[in-house]
C-alpha cells in the first residue's frame, strides 16, 4: 500500500485545495461565507477521502463517495464562474447604459 501523501490523485486534491482558499479570499462577505465556506469543506473532505481510500480494504464503497463529493465541488465551481460571469455583465451594462 502506498502511502496517500505519494499518491497523485493526493496532491492534485491538495493542490485544488490551496487553489480553492486563494479564489475564495476575494470572494463578496455573501459568498466568502455561503460558497467559499462550503468549497473549503468540500476540498478538505476529499482529502480525507483519499486517506480513507486508500486505508481501506474495500474501496469501491469509498470511491464513489469520494466521485460523489468531487462532482458536488465541481457543481459549486461551476456556480462560482457563473456568479463571476454575471457581475461582469451587469458591471458592463452599468457602464454603458448608467446605473438603474
């Protein structure tokens, strides 16, 4: 058995991790403490997937709580880029057309 801080699945999730902390830094108060919270949960989570992954005996089981967790960032990733996208199309419209 390797040991889950050589494995390389470990340090991309770790790498996303510290990734996922500098994005939530600039984040709105709203959305530090809705989304930036739970993004950080999430990653930390994932961390621990691997550990428990990779100390048990049966891990299909493991696995698809880990794919499960992963597609849950991914979705809340997905949310973060579209909330970009959205005040920067209204910071445009404000631009152009003045403030409503």
């Amino acid at each position: 058995m390797a040991l889950y801080q050589d494995l390389p699945v470990f340090r991309d999730v770790y790498r996303l991790t510290l990734r996922v902390n500098v994005l939530t830094q600039g984040f709105t108060r709203e959305f530090k403490y809705m989304l930036g919270q739970d993004m950080k949960r999430d990653c930390l989570g994932l961390l621990r997937s691997i550990y428990r992954v990779n100390r048990s005996r049966d891990k299909a089981p493991l696995l698809d709580a880990f794919l499960d967790d992963f597609e849950l960032l991914k979705l809340e990733v997905r949310a973060h880029k579209r909330r970009r996208f959205k005040d920067c199309v209204a910071s445009q419209h404000r631009c152009i057309f003045g403030t409503i």
